[in-house]
C-alpha cells in the first residue's frame, strides 16, 4: 500500500526516543562485516599504479618486471584491449593523457596485498611531463595550460530576478566582499573499496557504498551485463559524505581483475589514495555584493562565483542560499566551474551549501552592522516564508523562525554579545548564521514487513545505513505500528540481490523518503492482524486495538495474543509492502537551521578557539533524539574543520598533493572541539511530508556552522576572516593588515 493519509501518531512510545543503534553493539564490538573485512577463499589482493604527476603523458609502460613479481596473478594496463577495458565515464579508464596526480595507469591482482602492493612498485613508467594549473586563479588566466580540451572554464550560468541595478540604487547601504573557501576531503573512516565475485556471468560486489542500486546500475551499464545479473552489497558502511553516492573506478577495477583471473578480487584503498583520488568539495571564489534599506529591507544581492573542481567537469553551485533563504526582489547570479590539474570533485555533505552559507551568512552580518539591527532580529525580518526555487511554493513546514527564536534564547545570544570582549590579548566573541537545505528526492522506496508466527518481524528494505542510524529508525517505526519490542526485529537492508529498491542514502532524504514506506507495510500487516482477530473473537476490526503483542475488543475485552490467532498460525506469516507516495504537489520541503558560535581569539598566536557552539534544527519530527543529536554534533564538527582547519594544499612547483595524511590534512578532533555543543531540536510533526512527519538532517546540520563561527571571529576582533580555513597564519596577516590600516 501507499503511505497515502495514515492517521497521524498521537503520541509515540518508540518512535523519537534516544534509542541505541540497534547494530551499534556488533560495530562497537568488531563483529560487523564490512567491505574491508569481506573474505572469500581463493581471494586475490588488488593495487594500482598512479601517476605521481599533476600533469603527464604516458609514453611508456614497462610490465616485465611486474609479471614476474612473486604471487602476480593479472595486470591490466591501456594495453589490454582484450580484456575490455571500458570508458569511465568521460575518458578511458587507464587513459594514457594523466590530469591529476593519482590516476590509475596500471592495475595488479596479487596472492596477498602485499605481494600487489610490491608488484606495482615494480611497474616502469615514462611520462611526458607537461605545463599545469594547480589554482583556480591560475586556471582562468589567458593562456593557461588547457585541462580538457574544452578549456578550463564553461560559460557562466546566469540567473536573474528582479532588476538588480534598481535593487542597489534602492539601497542605504551596500556591502560587496570576495569570500575564498578551501577544498576539503570526505576522509571517512572506512576506505572506498571493493570485493568482486563472479560465478558465470553473474557478478556479485561487496561495496562501500552508499547507493548499491547506483553501483549495480553503474556496473551493469560498463560491462554489459542485465541489472538482474549484478548484486551489490552493502550491509555495514563506515561513512561516505556524497564521495561514495556512485560507482568508482576501484569497483571496476576489483571487477575487471575478478573476470580476467576468475577469482574474487578485494580492492580497498589506501589512505594515501581516498585523499588523491575519490573526491572532494570544490573551492569557491565568491563574490558577492548586497543592497540594504535602512530599515532592513534587502534590496539586491549580485554574486559572481567559481568552483574549483578538479580535471574533469563537476558543477557545484553556491548560489542556493542567496537566491532562496532570504526574501530579495533583485538577485543576479553568474557562476561557473573551473578545471584544475588534480583530483575531481564530488558531492560532500550539503554540496555548495556551506560555501553559500559562508559568502551570505557573513554578508548578511555586515549588512546587520551597517543599519545598527541585531543579527538575529535582521535575519527573522528577511526569512523567506516561501520557496523561490520552487516558484513561491509554500513549505510544508518551516520552522526558521524558531530556530533563531530558540536558539538565540537557549544560546544566551543577547547576553552573550553584550560581554563580547575586545580588550586584552586573548579577545571574544558570538556569531550566528542559518541555512536550509534542498532536495533532489526521488520518492521511490518500497520496503517489506514480514510477521512470522513467533512474533518475530523481519524489515527488508533497499537504503543503506551510511552510519547514521537508518536501520534503527526504520526498525523504531515497525515497533510503533505494531506494537514488537526492538529486540524481536531484524532489519535486512542495502542488497540488490535480496532487498526492495531505494535510491542512494544520500541528499539527506533517507529518512524521510523511506520511514514512510516502512510505516505503510506495517500499517499493512497490522490490518491484516485485525482482520485475523476480527474473525476469531467476532469482534468488528474497528472496535479492535493491537498492543503489547495483544488484539484486544472494547475495554480490553475479548482478547487474544498475536501469535495466537488462529490466521497466522495457519498462514504462518502476514507480509505488508509499502511504497512511499509521492510529495505533496504544491509545496516545497526543505529543513532548516540555525547555529551560534561563541569563540575566542588569540591575537599573539592568531589561533582561534571554539568555545561553545549551539545547533537549533528544524527537520521535521525528532526520529530518534539520540542519533539525531549525533548527525547535528557531527554536523557542528565538520563546520569547525570547514571553518579552522581544513584544506587541500597543492605544491605550486610540482602540483603535488602535499597533505594527503591524517597528520598534515587536519581534521577536528576531540582537542579542537568544545565541550559545550548544544543541540536543540525544533520538532515539528510536518504531516504534510509524509506519514512520519519528518524531513532529513544530515546536511542541514553543516550548512551554518563555519559561518556561525567566522562571524563570532569577526565580533571577536573587528577583521572579516573572507577566506576559510581561518589559519593562525592568516589571523596574524589580517590583524596586522588591519592594525597598518587603522
Ligand atoms: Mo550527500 S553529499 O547527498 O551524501
């Protein structure tokens, strides 16, 4: 059935509780399985050469000394027309014209890792060295060595609304500021990898993967292969942030060494590799200029922009939160991607959302400070109650203002910015910033409930669990329609092979797209169950109520056990499928959220301290308040890193990645974040989305952070810090620029 109309929960006795993962034991304890620790017997090991420049022609490969490397069981380089190598998407999957440094050129399946890992050590290389851009700046420049032949940069794409010179000749006020974000990388715990199998012309992939039925679809379209002979599993998944959304070469790769030497291959990345080769999010160049009437009217926002992406073509706007989360008649917008000598982009978490956040949410602050009015009471008069995007639709919920509202007053934000603290060496301040999210949803889950004769339940549904707790909540939510305890309910999940269909846990809908699916399959078998109770006891369905395990008449007579009813004793189970209806036509959902920041600087050092930070969400009803205190912990974290820390850096001699470890590429941890982080969930049961009433979380937890912190750096010290991460390095520049300057 569709999860069309349900009745409404009226209150929830499973559903919103801080429940603990339900897979959270055998993770913690080392027993789940994931890619990594796939084993099959006869295994072979794969590794790949890389090329160690940003920019090179491959004139030679020398195998001979790699075939005869101990445990070699295949090579396949350009060479090996015979084995089939496909194009991967845009160029050919061992291309002898290199773009960035680490891409693939020849591949090894050995008896151990080790013995691959030797081999490719033992493959010979001549390039051709050629000219390279490592910057975006130096991209664009006439004359720039060329990425791909199309150039480096398309045309702009604009958008227009309204009349912007009229806009800014409106204003009182106008600020304009060129505001530089960094490339950071996904580094999720678990590496990207693979473990290929084919028995006949049926192939099988353990994946780490947040989307199986991309890969399956991705695989089954390179090799030739029907979808129906390609399964994908991805049981247990250690964290992906968008770069694990599609298919990726080293799948391929497992894939095509499996074939060639007719044993499973396992191929997991190094974490050199996962910083060189799976993605990244894009830096931004933005410029953004904005119009303000003195009574905190908007007027005109203009923003010109570019995304660094990497060697081959990616988009990433960053324009989402200027042209939508404010209401501004005169908008114009003009961005465009530009190429570079290194490894692509991909979608990250909330893709150009916290770079837009980081241009608007600073420009929204100055703006505040021309006219005199308190950043948070200028953002409630300009938040737009409407969606623009989706041509003024209503939002089925829209719960911003109070996400300002109550996070300012759970933050202390008046009281904190009246003690913000300018004197001294070691200065402070708050800062505050919001954001929204948008989605690229597609309602297309289904998901199955089977009740078995013992009372047992089994959940099959297609999503992946990407570490963020889908298994729980779906599992939460068959508990509350039917009233089974957790620990009765086993969740199979994320397997082409044996799962429904779900489209990739990405795009923060999982949640919301597939809890309303579940609900509708156990809405489904808890009305077969009464229709089973309703012929025993002779009782009409309506007057029947199933809890704790029992089907109970008016006043709680007469009654029976579930698993005593003589209909599922004798049919031994009762299965319910559900599919998610489609959105409601006529609105637009989007989640929301508002972060405050309060930090401090230390001007003899330049370092930046987080003190505190606080998250108010609005994502729809609370599924699950312990895994959603983590998404938003989690979201807060990643700002901080967005924010302070974190950045790839290319050597502008060589083009060469030069941080790519975990001691030089710098990711928060517990040292850099504060004690104090706060989350405070606004709750709104948004029955107009779905049966659950809830939105989606993950993303829309990053959005503000850096922004939140970059103006609580301002209040602190009076500098803007436009270019993120703000270093100690570049804090001592600034307040030196600013001391010459004043
Ligand atoms: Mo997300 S960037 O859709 O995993």
């Amino acid at each position: 059935m569709l999860d069309t109309n349900p009745k409404p929960w009226t209150e929830t006795t499973v559903v919103g509780k801080p429940l603990p993962k339900i897979d959270g034991r055998e993770r913690l304890a080392g027993e789940a399985k994931y890619t990594l620790d796939q084993n099959l017997p006869d295994m072979l090991y794969a590794a790949t050469f890389r090329c160690p420049h940003a920019h090179a022609r491959v004139v030679k490969v020398d195998l001979s000394r790699a075939k005869e490397m101990p445990g070699v069981r295949a090579i396949l380089s350009d060479a090996d027309k015979e084995a089939g190598i496909p194009w991967f998407r845009t160029s050919r999957l061992f291309d002898p014209h290199c773009r960035y440094e680490g891409e693939e050129v020849a591949v090894v399946a050995a008896e151990t890792q080790q013995q691959a890992w030797d081999a490719v050590r033992a493959i010979q290389v001549q390039y051709e060295k050629l000219p390279f851009v490592s910057s975006m700046e130096d991209a664009l420049k006439p004359g720039a060595p060329p990425v791909q032949e199309s150039g480096n940069s398309p045309r702009p794409n604009p958008y227009n609304r309204g009349d912007i010179a009229k806009g800014f000749a409106e204003a009182d006020f106008v600020v304009e500021q060129t505001y530089r974000t960094s490339i950071e990388l996904h580094t999720p715990i678990e590496v990207h990898g693979s473990v290929a199998h084919w028995d006949g012309d049926h192939l099988t992939v353990w994946d780490s993967t947040q989307g199986p039925f991309s890969i399956q679809a991705g695989l089954a379209g390179l090799l030739h292969i029907p979808l129906s002979k390609v399964r994908v599993i991805a049981r247990y998944m250690g964290g992906g942030f968008g770069s694990k959304l599609d298919l990726g070469k080293y799948t391929v790769i497992a894939a095509l060494l499996a074939r060639k030497t007719g044993r499973p291959v396992k191929y997991c990345l190094s974490r050199e590799e996962e910083f060189l080769c799976v993605g990244n999010r894009p830096a931004h160049m933005l410029r953004l200029k904005a119009g303000v009437k003195k009574d905190g009217t908007l007027t005109a926002f203009e923003l010109h922009g570019n995304a660094e992406v990497g060697a081959y073509p990616a988009g990433d706007s960053a324009a989402y939160l200027v042209r939508e989360l404010y209401t501004c008649p005169n908008v114009k917008i003009e961005e465009a991607p530009v190429m570079i000598h290194a490894g692509q982009s991909r979608a990250f978490r909330a893709p150009g959302f916290p770079q837009s956040a980081w241009a608007l949410e600073q420009t929204m602050d100055a703006l505040a400070e021309k006219i005199g009015m308190d950043p948070v009471e200028f953002r409630l008069k300009n938040v737009s109650m409407v969606c623009g995007v989706d041509s003024n639709k209503p939002y089925t919920s829209i719960g911003l203002p109070e996400c300002l509202r109550e996070g300012a007053k759970a933050f202390g934000w008046s009281e904190a910015r009246a003690r913000a603290k300018s004197d001294g060496p070691i200065v402070r301040g708050v800062g505050v910033a919001s954001g929204m999210w948008g989605y690229l949803a597609r309602p297309s889950s289904t998901a199955v409930v089977r009740y078995n004769a013992d009372g047992s339940v089994n959940l099959n549904l297609g999503a992946a669990d990407i570490g963020t707790g889908t298994r729980t909540i779906m599992a939460q939510v068959v508990a509350e329609e039917l009233g089974v305890p957790m620990a009765r309910i086993e969740v199979e999940n994320a397997d082409t092979g044996t799962t429904q269909f779900s489209d990739g846990a990405g795009g923060s809908k999982t949640t919301m797209i597939d809890s309303p699916a579940v609900r509708a399959a156990a809405i489904e078998v808890k009305s077969r169950l009464l229709d089973m109770a309703a012929t025993q006891l002779k009782v009409p369905v309506a007057d029947l109520k199933l809890a704790n395990g029992e089907i109970s008449g008016p006043g709680g007579s007469p009654k029976v056990a579930v698993a005593q009813l003589s209909g599922l004793q004798m049919q031994r189970v009762v299965v319910g499928v559900g599919t998610r209806a489609p959105h409601p036509a006529d609105k637009a959902i989007r989640p929301f959220g508002t972060h405050f920041a309060e930090v401090e600087v230390n001007k003899r050092t330049g370092e930046v301290r987080v003190v505190r930070m606080l998250a108010a969400q609005d994502s729809g009803r609370v599924m699950n308040l312990m895994t959603y205190r983590n998404q938003v912990l989690g979201g807060m974290t990643q700002g901080i890193g967005f924010a302070l820390t974190e950045r790839r850096v290319l050597d502008s001699g060589t083009g060469k990645m030069v941080n790519d470890n975990f001691h030089d590429y710098k990711i928060p941890t517990a040292m850099d974040v504060p004690a104090q982080l706060e989350v405070l969930p606004i709750d709104p049961h948004d029955m107009e989305v779905n049966s659950t009433g809830t939105k989606g979380l993950g993303e829309p937890a990053l959005v503000p952070a850096a922004a939140a912190i970059a103006n609580a750096f301002y209040n602190a010290t009076g500098v803007r810090a436009t270019h993120a991460p703000i270093t100690p390095a570049s804090v001592i520049e600034l307040l030196n620029q600013a001391r010459k300057q004043g």
